[in-house]
C-alpha cells in the first residue's frame, strides 16, 4: 500500500524552522563577514559563491520536500561554502590534496565560479522537481502501510532478517567480501561478490526500515524499534570498516522515524534515553571499526614517521616545482633548480622499503614534562580547537576537488569521458589521484583501495565547461530527487526514501572514483525496492490467499 503523497512541506517544519532561522542566519552572517574580510582579491566572487550557496541550502532546509535533497544541499554547503570561509578565516591548511593549484587571486576566482555554477545547479534541480512533480515525500499519509499477510508471517520475517544480519557480515569480516580500501581476499562466482557486497552495505538496512515501518502500522511504537536500527548500523559499519556507515544507515531512518512518529519521543527523559542510546553504539562502532582496522592494515610503511616526513617533502616538491614551471613559462632562467627539485621528487616517489621485524621493544623513559602554564595550556586549547575544526569541516567533499581539477591543464571532453568510463582494479590507480597528487599514488594497488574523490562538480569540472557543470549538477539534484519520489510511490515508506536518499545525495558528493561501477549498486536497490513494492501490494496478498500458504483477511 502506497497511498497518496502529500504536496506541501510537512506542517510541523513549516511552524518550528521560524524559530530557528534567526540564529542561523546571524552565524551565516558573521561567518560570511568574517570570510569577505579575509579572502584576498576581488570580493565579488566570494559574494556570489555565498549567495549561491545560502540560496542551494535554503532551498533544501527551509522548503523540505525530500531527504535525499535535504542531505545534498548540507553535503555541498558543507564541502565548498563552509569549508572555504572556515580556512580563509582561520587560515589551514587543507586536510585534501590539492594537485598542483597555486593559490593565486585568479585561481582561487576560478574555483569559487564554478563552485557558485554548481550551487546553482543543483537549485536548478530541485525548481525542475518543484514544477514537474511538487511533491513531498517527508511524511506517509497512509495511515495503515502494512501488508494484510505481514501480521502472520512476522515472527518468521523477523527471525530470517536477525539470521541475516549475523551470518552476512560475518561471512564478510572473515572472508573479505566487501572491505573499506582493501582489495578483496576471496572471489566468489559472478555475481555472489556484488550481491554479499550490496546485502552488507545496504540491502540489510533496507530490510530493517521495511520491517520496522510494518511495525509502526501495527502500533508496535517503542525504543526497540530505535535500538534495531542502531545495531544493524553498528553491525554493518564493523563488517565494513567504515565509520562513516554507521551515520549513513542510523542518521536517516532515524530523522524519518521522529518525523512521522514524534511520538515516540515526548519528553526531556525519553530525549535523555535517545541521546544515550546513539552515543553507546556510535561509541561501540567506533572502537570495533578501530580495532579490526588495526588487525587488517597492519602495513605500518605507510603510516610512520619517516613517511609522513617524505610525503610531506613531496608536497612541498610538487607546489615548488608549480611555481618554478609558472616562472620558465615567464621567461625566467629556473632550468638548474628544476632538475634538482624533479631529482629529488623521483627519489621520494619510490615506494617505502619493509620495515624489519621488530623482535625486541626498547622502553626509554620520556623525561619529565614541563610545567604547565595559562599560555601554554591555551596554547594546546586552540591547538586542539583547530584539530577539530580539521576534522569536522575538512572530511566533507568539494572544495579540493574543483583546486585540484583548476590546476589541472588536460581539461576538456576527452577527460571526462575517460574520468567516466575509468574502472577501479588491483593495480590500478585512478586519474583524480594523479590529478590532485595524492599520496595514496604510492601505495601498493594491488592491497589497498584507498582513494581521494574528487566529488561531482570537480568531475563534472574535467570538461572545463561551466555548462556541463551546471546542467550536470541540475541533473544530479533532480536524479536524487526523482529517485526518492519513485521510492515513496512504490513503497509508501518516508523511512527507506531517507534511507535510500541518502545513499543517492552522499553518492554525488563524492562522485569522480569510477563512477560507472556505481550502476550495479543502484540496479540491486531498484529490485530491492521493486520486491518491496510487490509484496506490500495487494495482488501479492491475494495471490497468497489463493496459494492458501497463509491465512490472511483481506479487507
């Protein structure tokens, strides 16, 4: 049962976001300020890249028509808006390799266009969707989703999907199916690595929302519902190896749950409940995720001291190098000094040598610490602030890819395309990490799957035309919103439409990385989600009547 779809913005949104927007947008304006003060050269290329990118996040947080678009819109203003005004303000350093950009005023104006094109893009999008479709998809207007069959099969359902979320990742952790960055440890016959890889990733999340959205119907509202969603995301994000998946599988059928059963949380105690809950297993994922990846990369080549010596030796090389090719472009003499810098860029290109087994550990004993003091303690406080900011804003994707594309001088149809049909294998790199010179160039491809992304409008940008980046992002914005309104019209579940949108708007964010592979993974969401559609459907119900498999009252 599907039902109708509402076509206006949920009415609890549109009472609550006015009181909220004052305070947001007095922090947009002091960090606009703060950022238009600070960004050397022109600063009408800031101003429009601002006003863009306010206009594509309103767009999605004022006037919510689906989640898919609502993640999209905080992805990107994420990546390119807060990321560039936070380090302009502060002032570093870009935790993403960055290629050979070089920082000058016309550089930095190019990136900020196209980031300001691909803001408009994506708004462009979401009016296309608003015209063609207008329709929401935040809240189900069914009031009675579950399938007529599911009340006499439901302790069965439930026991196959428990069997599954323990034997699938299991299987997984120990054979290597699907790992975050490796290479997999055992091939199995086409296509059982793609399913299992799926099954683990995503279709036993889809599972999950199906079945607690059948208990919602049944009135079965209760934190176990919550607790289930957290596990199956502690489970998967553990099988593999990735912390962001936990976030990814928890954050959205959570945020779908509350708005279309806010009942389930009421007061300050059940908020208290909630808080906790999520904050045991994110902790749980975190530290089982920390420790099976110190078990299964366990090359300390790549992460020692001496090696960060050398990789940050290289980045030095390749900006020096940049700037040297820009003054024998000027005329300037520089040949001597570009042979030696080009020698020693060779030389620190060669992979690490193995590092001896250790056989013996050798405690020395650290000297005593110095006396702490005010300035020395708000010293490591602002130290420790920056660390964060780093962490928090420098992880989304964006900004680098576009700095790293810009410098780039092979821009045009012909690297698009091969950016497009590119196919990651043992072995191979792939272009965006020769492009950005990323360190993970240096590892060894036939272990490690490691990559940086570039992110859709960077991809988008190896045509070096604004138009295709444009259209292109317009295409992007509109195939996620289309694609979650498809999944509401065949399953009538806000829960895997958040879900699955999700999937979609994080998949453009961090779209370059051989982007054609990710056509199997959607293929298998799209039957998934044509099964669920089929079996929630009442000639299913009828055709099991008839089977007599079941005894069902068909109302």
């Amino acid at each position: 049962m599907t039902g109708e779809i509402s076509a206006k913005p949920p009415v609890s949104l549109r009472r609550s976001l006015p009181l909220s927007i004052a305070p947001t947008l007095l922090l947009w304006v002091a960090l606009f300020t703060g950022g238009l003060l600070t960004c050397s050269g022109n600063s009408l290329p800031y101003i429009l890249f601002s006003l863009s990118a306010l206009l594509m996040l309103a767009s999605g947080v004022y006037r919510q028509t689906s989640y898919g678009y609502l993640f999209l819109v905080i992805f990107l203003w994420l990546g390119f808006w807060l990321k560039f005004t936070v380090h302009t303000i502060l002032d570093i350093p870009y935790g993403e390799p960055i290629g050979a950009f070089n920082r000058l005023r016309q550089s930095w104006d190019d990136v900020l266009f196209v980031g300001t094109v691909a803001h408009l893009g994506v708004f462009l999008g979401w009016v296309f969707f608003r015209f063609a479709i207008g329709k929401s998809t935040m809240l189900a207007v069914t009031n009675k989703p579950v399938p007529a069959w599911y009340p006499a099969a439901r302790k069965w359902l439930w026991v196959l999907m428990l069997l599954c979320l323990i034997g699938l990742p299991a299987a997984n952790s120990i054979y290597g199916i699907m790992q975050i960055g490796l290479v997999p440890r055992t091939l199995l016959p086409w296509p059982l690595n793609a399913v299992v890889g799926w099954m683990v990733s995503m279709g036993l999340a889809m599972g999950i929302a199906t079945l607690v959205w059948w208990e919602l119907g049944m009135s079965k509202s209760s934190f176990a519902l919550v607790s289930i969603i957290l596990a199956e995301a502690v489970i998967s994000t553990t099988t593999l190896l990735s912390r962001g998946v936990f976030i990814f599988h928890a954050i959205p059928t959570l945020l779908a749950l509350y708005k279309n059963r806010p009942e389930l949380i009421r007061n300050f105690r059940q908020w208290s409940f909630f808080i906790l809950l999520f904050a045991l297993f994110f902790g749980l994922s975190f530290v089982s995720v920390d420790a099976l990846r110190s078990y299964f990369y366990p090359d300390v080549r790549y992460s020692t001291t001496a090696n960060q010596i050398r990789l940050t030796r290289l980045e030095v090389l390749q900006g020096a190098i940049g700037r040297e090719e820009g003054n024998k472009k000027a005329g300037q003499v520089v040949d001597d000094v570009l042979s030696k810098l080009y020698a020693e860029q060779k030389q620190l290109e060669k992979p690490a040598p193995a590092q001896p087994a250790v056989t013996e550990r050798i405690v020395v004993a650290a000297p005593p610490p110095p006396p702490t003091s005010m300035a020395s303690l708000s010293s490591r406080a602002g130290e420790v602030a920056v660390r964060f900011l780093q962490l928090a804003i420098g992880r989304w994707i964006g900004l680098e890819g576009v700095m790293s594309v810009q410098a780039y001088q092979d821009k045009g149809t012909d690297t698009l395309l091969r950016a497009a049909k590119e196919k990651r294998e043992a072995g191979k790199t792939t272009l965006y990490q020769e492009v950005s010179k990323s360190h993970y160039r240096w590892t060894d491809p036939n272990v490690w799957q490691f990559a940086s992304l570039p992110g859709a409008a960077a991809f988008l940008y190896y045509s070096g035309s604004m138009w295709v980046v444009l259209l292109g992002m317009g295409l992007f914005s509109a195939v996620v919103l289309v694609g979650e309104y498809l999944v509401f019209r065949l399953t009538g579940n806000p829960l895997l439409c958040a879900l699955i949108g999700l999937a979609l708007a994080n998949t453009v964010a961090q779209m370059g990385i051989a982007p054609r592979q990710d056509f199997p993974y959607y293929f298998m969401i799209g039957c998934g989600v044509l099964t669920i559609g089929l079996i929630q459907s009442r000639l299913f119900t009828l055709l099991l009547e008839k089977l007599r498999l079941l005894k069902i009252e068909v109302r």
